[in-house]
C-alpha cells in the first residue's frame, strides 16, 4: 500500500471518527471532551465554537477549574485582536471587557489562578482603547498585588505609558514599592528570581527617568524608547495629536542623547553600536512622522548599511524595522509601487522582522496589489495572514478583515482554490513556513517580540 493510499485511510478515518464526535448526544461529553473540543477550536480560531463550548461547560461543569483558564485565554484572544483595530472590532471588544472583568474582585473568577494576569490585561486592554483613566486606576490597584510577576508587569506598563510629575505622590509610591519589590525579589532562590529582577531593575530605572524635569543624559535614550511607546499606543487608538506629540518628544530626547553620545569603557563596542543605531531608527520614524523624509533616510541609511551593529547586537527585529521604514520613507519621496514591492519581499523573507512588522509587510504588500487592481492577490495576502500567522490575536485581526474584504468585493469568493500571495510563496521558498512544535499549525517564523507576553496557540499543549 502506497504512503499516499495510507495517508488517504488515515484521513477516512479521522473524518469517520469526527463525525462519530459530532453525532456524540451532548449529555454524554464530558468535561474533559469540552476542554479538548476548546483547545481544537482555538487552533482554527473558531471563535463561535469556543464560545458555545465554554456555554456548554459553565451549565454542565460549572466547578470545573479549568474554566477560568479557558475564559481568560478567550478574553486575552479578543482583547488582543482589537489592538489598533478598535473601529472595526467591536465585538471582540465587547466580549473581551465582558470575560476580563470577571477577573476583577467581585467577578466570579476573582479568585482563580488567572485572576492578576487577566486584570493585567484588562488593564492593558483600557489603556490601548483610549481610557486611560480607567486603565490608570486598575494599575494602581495592581501596584499592591502580592505576586512579583504581576506587579512587575503593571509596574513596567504603568511607568512606560503615564505621565508623572517630579514631586507627585503617585511617582513617589511607585518608587517605594519598586525598591521593596526588588529587595524581596532579591530574596529568592535565583532559580526563582527568572527574568522578574532584570525587568525590576529596569523599572526603577524608568522612574528615575519619567519625570520631564530630568535631564541625566545617561537617561536620555530610555526616555526616547519610552516615547517611543506612547506614540505607539495614541495611534493605535487613532490619537494622532497626541502621537505627534510623543514623537517631538522622541526627537528631542534622542537628538540631544545623540550630541552628548560618547564610547564608554564600561560597555563593549558592539552593545554600544547597537545602542546607536538603535537610537537611529528611533529617530528616523520620528523624523518621518515630522514630515522630514531626507531626514529620515539619512539615518536609515546609516543603520542598513551596518546591519551587523543591531542583528549581532541582539537587536535583528530593529533591524527589520529599519528595513519598512526605509520603504515607507522612499514612497513619500516618490519611490515607484514596483520597487516598493520588492524591497518589501525582501525584507518579508529577510528572517529580521517580528510578527508586527511582518504583518504590515504583507498589508503593505496587498495594498500595493490593490491598487494596481489586482484583488485576488489582496484576497490572497488576507487570507494568508489569518492562516499562518504565528500570533493568535493577528490571526483573528486578519481573517475578520478578509470576511470584510469578501462582503465589500463579494466576487474574491470565487479566487482560485490554494490560491497563494506572492509573499506567502518566497516565505514557503525561504523555509520560513513550519508546523508549530507540539500545537502542528503551519506558521511563519517570526522573531520574538519582548515587550510582553501574548496570546499564543502554545498554550493549548500546556494547559490541563
């Protein structure tokens, strides 16, 4: 029997065995056949289906413990895919505020294990939506949470994302429970400790910088970053004013860190390379955003024609942003859509971009697409998003704007079956495309995005 033959039994089978599932009456699943049927459905995002098995598992089970994980893994999931999307995600809003707040005390999962993660992300939630003052006030509650983990997290969201005045009382309590943190962290067994007391440190270090009255240049550059944050989240919340704000400030703090850099002899060459050319890439997108394209592509140009400064300087995601901006700052001086292209396809398939950056490769290149009239090739660049994507939430993002994209061009319902986007095919080419490890979803390999933990199809082989 031939290995394809085989393979053809096999699927048979399962489909056979599927079906069995299905036709299964519901009084007879059991907890356990409701919480795999979950984690199933969370590999192809089938966002209805979870939620009918999360229905079915509170009015059968509902003492089962895994509930509260289940729930706090759909609302991370929603709140996630609303991010910069706010206006056309109005219901995965709606739902992630719904589950979240039941996280909070009073809410029936207040007590579950999930409770300070879920209000971390609550928290975060408000914040990227523009209700800052809510989002203010549930990290202040957060600032007494027992758990190292959490309050490092809130402290670290809290202190890149707020305003604080040099003599305010708040700046001052944050200060007090950061070094009491730190001491208690220090504390612990140094298995324990993780990668909680590196993140500490730099939180006490961000206070000593947030007040706008501090000119310490060695603080300079991690107030640019800093800015660099907050311009990201305004315009995520389509607040524009307040990113070019932010931006101005980005410009200053790293035009007079830029003045004032000099080697130092405490740090080795290459970290201070990277440093560098990291405060030009920085530096370039606020540029951009000031309208000083030549500007801009100056400093670009400086940082890609060292890429071994930031990619051996643990920095290879900044370099691949250095690689988009580049693009978007030559289509504002006339760069043609043809070369656009191809240096978007580059940089696609260049290994340096993280999933944020990956993604708006492929928009970028679908709307290229578009607009040389070509929409099943948009079609394509969508659909393949919301299926290789390696991040949940993304992948959610991008298969509701292909359901939007299908209900405005109705005819790319009819794109030719296994239909691939250019960029999705040199990814295939480049090996960029593989099976998850233990989760088997094809996704394409991405760098690691640091600034903080996110949904992930990973937690489906490690939950019970």
């Amino acid at each position: 029997m031939t290995r394809i033959v085989k393979a053809c039994l096999c699927v048979l089978a399962l489909g056979a065995a599927g079906l069995a599932a299905s036709q299964t009456p519901v009084a007879e699943r059991s907890a356990e056949d409701l919480r795999a049927q979950f984690k199933q459905l969370y590999l192809s995002l089938d966002t209805r289906g979870m939620e009918s098995a999360l229905a079915e598992l509170a009015a059968r089970f509902p003492q089962d413990a895994s509930r509260s994980r289940l729930e706090f893994e759909l609302g991370r999931l929603y709140a996630y895919s609303t991010i910069a999307h706010l206006s056309v995600m109005h219901e995965e809003a709606l739902r992630a505020e719904q589950i979240l707040k039941q996280f909070l005390p009073g809410g029936i999962f207040a007590a579950a294990p999930e409770a300070g993660q879920a209000q971390l992300e609550y928290a975060w939630f408000l914040l990227r939506s523009g209700r800052t003052e809510e989002s203010r006030s549930l990290y202040g509650a957060l600032a007494h949470h027992e758990s190292p983990e959490v309050f490092t997290q809130a402290a670290k969201d809290f202190t890149w994302h707020f305003d604080l005045s040099p003599q305010s009382s708040e700046l001052d309590s944050w200060r007090r429970k950061a070094a009491a943190m730190e001491e208690r962290v220090m504390a612990l067994p140094p298995e324990r400790q993780g990668g909680t007391l590196a993140q500490l440190r730099e939180v006490v270090q961000i206070l000593k910088a947030l007040p706008e009255g501090s000119e310490d240049p060695s603080l300079l550059m991690l107030k640019g970053r800093i800015h660099s944050r907050r311009a990201d989240v305004a315009f995520g919340w389509g607040n524009y004013t307040k990113a070019k704000e932010e931006y101005r400030k980005i410009d200053a703090a790293l035009t007079q860190w830029l003045a004032k850099f000099q080697m130092d002899p405490a740090k080795s060459p290459q970290e201070q390379q990277a440093e560098l050319m990291s405060a030009k890439v920085f530096l370039a997108q606020a540029k951009s955003w000031e309208d000083e394209p030549r500007v801009a592509r100056a400093l670009l140009d400086e940082v890609l024609a060292r890429p071994e400064a930031l990619i051996l300087g643990a920095e290879p995601g900044q370099y691949g942003e250095a690689m988009l901006w580049s693009v978007w700052t030559d289509r504002n001086l006339g760069l043609p859509p043809q070369a656009q292209e191809a240096r978007l396809l580059e940089a696609l398939t260049s290994g340096y971009l993280n999933v944020f950056d990956l993604r708006q490769a492929m928009d970028s290149l679908g709307e290229l697409a578009e607009t040389r009239g070509d929409q099943n090739a948009r079609w394509a660049y969508l659909n393949d998003e919301a299926q290789f994507l390696p991040d949940p939430a993304l992948a959610l993002q991008a298969g509701r704007n292909l359901e939007r994209f299908e209900r405005e061009r109705p005819e790319t319902k009819n794109a030719p079956a296994g239909l691939r986007s250019e960029g999705l095919s040199r990814l295939i080419s480049a090996g960029m495309v593989q099976p998850m490890e233990g989760v088997g979803r094809l996704a394409i390999f991405v760098r690691e995005f640091p600034w903080r933990v996110r949904p992930s199809f990973q937690w489906v082989r490690e939950a019970p």
